[in-house]
C-alpha cells in the first residue's frame, strides 16, 4: 500500500503514523528521494487504506497494481541513480563496466584492470566465485580473487563490482567490492537476496535464465524490502531457440523495464552472445534501446582464458568497443559518462 502525505505534515505525524503501521504488525519502508511517500507491507495480510486515509498528516492512501511496490515508477516516478564507488549508474552518463570473467592471476587481472581503464571502462568486473555448470571447472580464486581486485581498484581507481554465489559469501564480499552482483542462477535464491539487502552495498541483480520481467521485478522486490534501495538489473539473455548464439539477448526487456521500474538496467553482451564477434553489435543495440549501461568481459590473451573465453574481447576490441558505443550513446543524447583522473 502506497501513503502519500501532506505537504505540511510534521515529523511528529508521520512517526505517529508508523508507529501505528508497525503497531498493527505491518513494515514501513520509505520510498528513496520522497519523503512524502511511504510503502506499508505485510506478509499475512494486506493493509486497509481505509484505516490509513483518516490519520493526520495523510494525503492518500491506496493499494497499489502490483506485487513489486518499492521497484515501481507508479510510487516512485522518477528514475533512481545508484553510486558504485562514486560511479553514478541510471544517470544521464551511459556507463561501461569491464574485466575479465574470472580472477584468474594478480598478474593477469592487473594487466586488464589498466587496459579497460585506459580505454575507457568506469567499473571493473571480476569474478572471484564462479558458479560453473561443471564441478570440474574453474571456480574462481575466492578471498584471493577479491584481494586482487581491490589491489586492481587502488591501481586503477575503477571500482569494483564481483558475484557473491551464497549467503556465507556476501559480508566478505562487501569488505573487498564496491557493488555486489547476483547471478542469473540465484535470482531466485531468496536467503541471498534478502541478506544482499542487508549488506550496505549496491547490488546488481542478474535475470535468470528463463525469468519474466515481472520475475525479475519481485526478485528486486526482496532486495529493496530488506532496506537497500541502491539495485541495478541486468539483461543477460535467455534461453530460447537459439543455435548460433549462447542465449537470446532479450532487448525488448530495457524499454519494457524502464516503463515499469526506477531501478537502472544494466546489459551483459558478452554473456548473451557467447562469441566475441557479437558482443560489439549487441552492445550498440544496448545503447539505443536506452540501457544504461554494458558490461563486457575482457582478456588480455582470451583463447587462454579459464572461463568463457569465447566471449572475452583483447583489449584492442574493447577500445573499438567503447569508441563505437559511444557514438551510438551520444545519438540518443545519452553519452558516455565523463570520468575524472586515473589515480597516481
């Protein structure tokens, strides 16, 4: 249920006013950049407006259309902006977020986080937990992994954003990163996204493999519920019937999501497409169907790469990347986020 209060309601009315919600065992959540706005939720029973609509102070009171309250433009019009290490994502700067897919090396992730850097990345990403289809695969470096990439972000300035695969994972990745990703495969693993939103860290919320928007909204949903308001969506593709890429990049999702939600959309070519000669084109399209930003795996030497190499751009590529993207993004007055200084 949505309450909206009056422009002249004091302090004094709306504790009141929540005090009364939790007293009859709902939870009060503010709607972020509105302080005139408040969501009242209940596991076991939906509110009654009526018992709201007469306190003072209270301008409106309504149900509202949907299940996914928090992540709806209907209580929050606006679009939401959220910092990752001083990075705004879902402002008028399109943003670029690049590394390689797994933390294999200090040596190794170093050599990238300065390449994407130099052409033009403003986030890094690394995986140092890999959720892999085989046991027998490479799952990541785990605590190393993470030490390296904030090694990476003290180098470079870039921050950090990197999976944490359970709920065990996401207080030591909050130490090292500055944003915490959810997979695809946990998008419906809901201990980890309620404990996601207890973490004082954005979170990036990956679609699952088969999800709907609806889905992935009431996903989010869980996240903002705990108290995080900072969660950005990513468009990662789907299964469909595909034989010539790794998953159908599903663009239709960016403008359809933007109609319903405040939170940014992120899109992930690279893991759509499965081959690097796609990621480029799919990154343009990204842009001009209004994402707000890519996020592109890079290798220095792919074809040796631990995990997805065939998907991983040279650094040459992703220079080429960016440069095009950009232009694209400048077309549909939404250029490239301006970016300050490498750090000395």
């Amino acid at each position: 249920m949505l309450i909206v209060l009056k422009p002249g309601a004091t302090e004094d009315q709306k504790r009141s006013l929540v005090a009364t919600a939790e007293g009859g065992g709902f939870r009060v959540h503010p709607v972020p950049d509105s302080s005139r706005r408040l969501i009242v939720t209940s596991e076991r029973r939906a509110p009654d407006p009526a018992a709201f609509i007469a306190q003072p102070g209270v301008a409106d009171a309504r149900r509202t259309s949907h299940g996914y309250e928090l992540a709806s433009r209907e209580v929050h019009p606006g679009g939401s902006v959220v910092q990752v290490g001083g990075v705004p994502v879902g402002g008028p700067g399109f943003v670029i977020i690049s590394g390689p897919c797994a933390v294999e090396s200090r040596e190794q992730t170093l050599a990238v986080a300065r390449q994407v850097r130099a052409a033009g990345a403003h986030i890094l990403r690394g995986g140092a937990f890999k959720p892999r289809t085989s046991p027998y695969s490479f799952q990541g470096l785990g605590e190393d992994g993470l030490k390296i990439l904030a090694e990476a972000r003290e180098q470079t300035g870039l921050p950090v954003i990197t999976e944490a695969l359970d709920v065990e994972h996401v207080e030591m990745v909050a130490e090292y990163a500055d944003a915490i990703q959810i997979g695809s495969r946990n998008m419906h693993n809901f201990p980890l996204l309620k404990r996601a939103g207890r973490a004082h860290k954005p979170v990036m919320l990956k679609r699952g493999f088969a999800a709907t928007l609806e889905e992935l909204l009431m996903a989010a949903e869980y996240i903002l519920a705990e108290g995080n308001s900072d969660v950005m969506l990513c468009e990662r593709g789907i299964r469909a019937f595909s034989d010539f890429s790794r998953n159908t990049l599903d663009l239709s999702v960016v403008p359809a999501a933007k109609a319903l939600t405040h939170l940014p959309i992120i899109v992930d070519p690279s893991h759509a497409a499965g081959r690097r000669d796609l990621v480029a084109p799919l990154a343009r399209a990204a842009a001009a169907v209004g994402a707000d930003g890519v996020m592109v795996e890079v290798q220095d030497d792919p074809d040796s790469a631990l995990c997805d190499s065939t998907q991983a751009l040279t650094p040459r590529l992703f220079a080429a990347l960016v440069a095009d993207v950009g232009r694209v993004a400048a077309s549909v007055d939404r250029p490239l986020l301006s970016r300050q200084s490498p750090r000395a």
